[in-house]
C-alpha cells in the first residue's frame, strides 16, 4: 500500500515507523472493518532525516543506512519509485475500482505511461525510412516518441535532446539520418542510452550496427544495453568515459607544448 496511500511525506513516516500501529496497518484495518491499532507514539521523540543520492550509485548512500539500520531504534527506509512506476501501479487499481471519476480525472492522477523509447531522424525526409521501426514499436505495445533532430540545422536542440534522455525515463534511442548520418554518433556521445543506427541490414535480423572494424564498440554497446539490470554498471560506465575524457585532455596539453609539427601520434 505505500505506493497508494497518500501522504505529506516526512509526517507520513511518524505515522509509519513511530506509532504503536503503521497508518498502513490501520488503512488496511480500516477498509475491512477491523478494529484500529493505537497511534500512539511507541518511543519519547522521533526525527527524520532525508538521505538523497547524487547519482545512480546507490553505494554512497548504502554505506550510511548500513550504518543507521545497526543503531537501536532507528529505521531505514529506501526510496526508489519514480513517477512513471508509481502512475503505471496506480492506472489499473483506479480503471478497476467503481468511481464516478471522469476520464480527465483518470489521466490526471494517473497519466498514461511515459515513452521508453524515442526515434529521431535528421530530416522529415527520413521518416520514409525510419517508419517500419515505428511500427515495430507499435505492434509491441512499446510507448515511444517520434521527432526530428537535426544535427546540423539545430545542434543546440541536439545536445538538449540526448543530454535529457534518461532523465526523461526513455531506455533505447534509434536515429536515422541520410547524408552524413552525424545524427547517431552525435546523439551516442551525449546518453548512455543504446543508440541503435540504420544500416544496410536484412528485415527481421535486429542488429545494432558498429563501425567496421570496431568490435570494441560492440562490446561496449552491450555493457551499455546490460546495464539496465545491473545497478554498479552506471557508475563504471562513468568512470570509463571520464578515463577517455583524461586521455584526450593529456594529448591536447600535449599538442600545446610541443606544437604540431613535432606531435608524434601514437
């Protein structure tokens, strides 16, 4: 029930881990018409403090509640429910639950599932193209948004675009793009998301295609896809890109000193 039960969230955890009886308990009691527990307050104060996390590591902040949960009385509570997950909890109770709610209400409290994935070609030309993926997504119930990013015409929109794409609960990118094609690299160097690119591939074989002659991308496009699962792969796929980024700082300082005539590429 703690994901429906509404509440102001720091009173909320006074009525959950320092009464004699959990609001949730009681809610429950209630709605099968049992007797109601004591609200009482089981110790003499209670305080609360908010632990939030400045990445998806969740290391920095287990290393402190391991800590509080070996102290007397004190009660950890991890929080990791995002919008999306509560909203897509909450639509079937309400659809089954007899109300005189209006489908404006509905929505409003529980909006339909944001996109997972995004399709992005670099020109309305493209769409032709880039289509048969879109039905794809439909045919599996996939929530997806269709748009055009250009990455000539419009690159500030570009880097707004790629850099927003996790925080805006998306899990897979396909661009397409004719011409040049900067689109997929340019949107891949600026996400962690799996870019997937068009290629000159068979209908029915969901390849992700690479450079020729870079398996090396393709491993790492496989850490990047299987890191939805594993939790510690975002904070070593940070550290990775922060290594290449140290390694192109040492070659511009040292193309600086010496000078480009006497740079010697290794």
């Amino acid at each position: 029930m703690s994901l429906f039960v509404h509440r102001p969230h720091n009173s909320g955890h006074y009525t959950i881990e320092a009464c004699e009886t959990s609001q949730y308990e009681n809610h429950l009691c209630a709605i099968l018409s049992l007797p109601l527990g004591s609200t009482s307050l089981k110790v003499s104060s209670a305080a609360m403090l908010n632990i939030i996390g400045t990445s998806s590591n969740m290391a920095e902040v287990m290393n402190f509640a391991s800590k509080c949960i070996k102290t007397d009385g004190c009660v950890v509570t991890i929080m990791g429910n995002s919008d999306s997950e509560v909203h897509s909890c909450l639509r079937p109770l309400l659809k089954a639950l007899p109300s005189g709610s209006t489908k404006e209400e509905l929505t409003m409290y529980a909006p339909e599932t944001s996109a997972q994935g995004s399709v992005i070609m670099g020109s309305d030309s493209n769409l032709p193209v880039i289509l048969p993926a879109a039905h794809i997504l439909d045919w599996f119930k996939i929530p997806y948004e269709l748009t055009i990013v250009s990455a000539h015409c419009t690159p500030d929109h570009l880097v707004k675009y790629a850099r927003s794409a996790s925080s805006r609960r998306l899990r897979t990118i396909i661009a397409g793009a004719g011409g040049t094609a900067h689109l997929p690299g340019m949107v891949a160097a600026m996400t962690m998301l799996p870019v997937m690119d068009i290629m000159q591939m068979q209908r029915g074989i969901p390849v992700e295609t690479v450079a020729i002659n870079s398996s090396m991308n393709a491993g790492l496009l496989a850490v990047w896809i299987l890191r939805a699962g594993i939790p510690h792969l975002f904070a070593d796929i940070d550290a990775y890109l922060r290594g290449l980024e140290g390694e192109v700082i040492v070659k511009v300082k040292k193309l600086e000193e010496v000078g480009w005539e006497k740079y010697e590429v290794k």
